[in-house]
C-alpha cells in the first residue's frame, strides 16, 4: 500500500522556523502581521506556534484599529 504525503509534512515557513506546519494561511496576511516571512503571495504553512503568534498579532491590530490608532 502506497503512503502519500499530503500538506501536513510541509514545514512552517517562518524564517528560521522548520516546525512542520499545522494551518495554511494567507502569506501576505502573514507578512503584514509582521512575522518573517519570505513570500508574499498564495498559502503560508505556519506552524502551531507561529500559527498561534499570527493570530494574537492579528487580533491585536483589529484593537489597535478599534482604539482609533
Ligand atoms: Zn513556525
């Protein structure tokens, strides 16, 4: 019986991170989070950390942008 790899073996593209990755997000909402990122378009693998990282971050900018900054 044949195994295929799918996705989730890809490693987290996180700069200096080769976790292997649990979510595949947008890689431009990735960079604008600020997070290292070397691309800036299609999918970004992130690993649960950074995954985790991405959405506090996100999460942050929406209070930020709330609080009128
Ligand atoms: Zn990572």
């Amino acid at each position: 019986m044949a195994e295929r790899k799918g996705d989730k073996d890809k490693p987290c593209e996180i700069e200096g991170c080769s976790a292997v990755s649990e979510r595949s997000v947008s890689a431009k909402k990735v960079a604008d989070s600020g997070l290292e990122i070397s691309k800036r378009s299609g999918k970004a693998h992130l690993c649960k950390d950074h995954y985790k990282e991405f959405k506090k971050k996100t999460k942050k900018d929406r209070e930020l942008q709330r609080l009128g900054w």
